[in-house]
C-alpha cells in the first residue's frame, strides 16, 4: 500500500471540506485507513489555536496571524503528520499553499519569510497530491456570504487575489488537479475518486 499526503485546498466556500469528507467515506468504504486534518486545527493544540483565529473578537495584526496559522502547522506536523506518514493516507483540507495564497498574494506578506517559516517547521516534506478548488467569479461573492468566521469581513475582491495565488502555485504542476464548483457535486465526487484510485491504487 502506498500511502499518501492528499491536500484540500480553495478559497471559503469552494467546496474543498465537502470533497474531503466525500474522499474520506470512499476510503472508509474500500477499508484503506487514513487520517483527516485540517488546518487550522486538527490536533489538540492546532485546534485550540484555531478558536483563537478565527472567532469575530480576534483582531490580530497580519504577521501574528501568519506566526499563529504556523504554530498549528508545526503542532500538526509533529504531533500527526510526521509519525503517521506512510502508514496512513493523510487528507488535509488546507496546508502550505493557503498560507501563500491568503498571507501572500492576500495580504501582501513577503514571500520569503512564509517560504522560510515553512521550510524551518517542514523540512524538506512535500505533500504528494493537491486538489484545488475553483470558484467562479461571479459566484464567489454567493459563496462567502454563507460563511460565518472572520474572514467575511474581507471582500471580493481579496478572495480574488488568494484565488489567482492558488492558481500560480498550481501552474504547470502536474501533482494538482483542478476541481471547478460550478460543476455537480456528484460529477467532482467521481473526478476525485478517479483521481484516488490511480494515486494510492484502489482497485
Ligand atoms: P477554513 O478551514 O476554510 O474555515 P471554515 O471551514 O470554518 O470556514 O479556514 C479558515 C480560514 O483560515 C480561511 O479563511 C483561510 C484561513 N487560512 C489562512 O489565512 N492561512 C493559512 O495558512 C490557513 C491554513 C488558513
């Protein structure tokens, strides 16, 4: 068995948590087992930090925001990922690339400085396969607006930017696969199953 790290990733409301859940119950019914993270959030620590991020009384600056976002990478990757790593598939809705996406083309944070944070916590870790989540223009302002965290305070224009980051970091790259939200949920279901059972050899 061949065990991988698989990577939700889209900006609010692209439809990356609801593909990974549907990837986690197709695993669950071929018996392959595999551990579900996100960011921020997953283990302990990272989930405490993420009530502190995201409720609406948080009012942190940008660079303590990205430090925070970092320390429950850090906690996930020692605590989950690192021993677990191919032993278990791994999901994860959001990781490095959200952090360049938000941060960076987001909020203007040098780029070197994520790049190194990252490296200092991940070493040479790479994810194997990411699957990121398009939304269409004109629907992106539609979909935010059923979200609830902190974040609906930013514009459309702001979900713009981090879209076309997530988009320059998947250029070219043949280990990201594109899902578009404007197709059916059941039609995306099965490009990503497809897309499993070649990945981690599901017959
Ligand atoms: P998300 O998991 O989408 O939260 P929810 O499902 O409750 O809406 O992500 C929370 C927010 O964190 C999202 O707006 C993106 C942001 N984020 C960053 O800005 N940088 C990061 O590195 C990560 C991991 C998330």
């Amino acid at each position: 068995m061949y065990n991988k790290v698989i990577v939700f990733e889209g900006i609010d409301g692209s439809g990356k948590s609801f593909h990974l859940n549907a990837a986690s119950n197709y695993l669950k019914k071929k018996k392959i087992k595999h551990i579900k993270l996100r960011e921020p959030g997953g283990s302990k620590n990272s989930e405490k930090l993420r009530k502190l991020l995201l409720s609406n009384k948080s009012d942190f600056e940008k660079k303590t925001d990205l430090l925070i976002y970092l320390s429950a990478r850090s906690e996930n990757f020692y605590k989950i990922i690192k021993p677990n790593l191919k032993k278990k598939v791994i999901l994860i809705d959001r990781f490095v690339d959200s952090t360049i996406a938000y941060q960076h083309y987001g909020f203007g944070i040098n780029r070197n400085i994520i790049n190194s944070l990252n490296r200092f916590i991940l070493g040479n870790f790479k994810v194997d396969f990411t699957f990121l989540h398009i939304v269409k223009k004109k629907d992106i302002r539609k979909k935010i607006k059923t979200k609830k965290n902190r974040y609906d305070k930013f514009n459309k224009n702001f979900y713009l930017k981090a879209q076309n980051g997530f988009l320059k970091l998947s250029n070219k790259k043949k280990n990201y696969l594109k899902i578009y939200s404007d197709e059916t949920k059941d039609r995306n279901k099965q490009i990503i199953q497809k897309k499993f059972n070649s990945l981690i050899k599901i017959k």
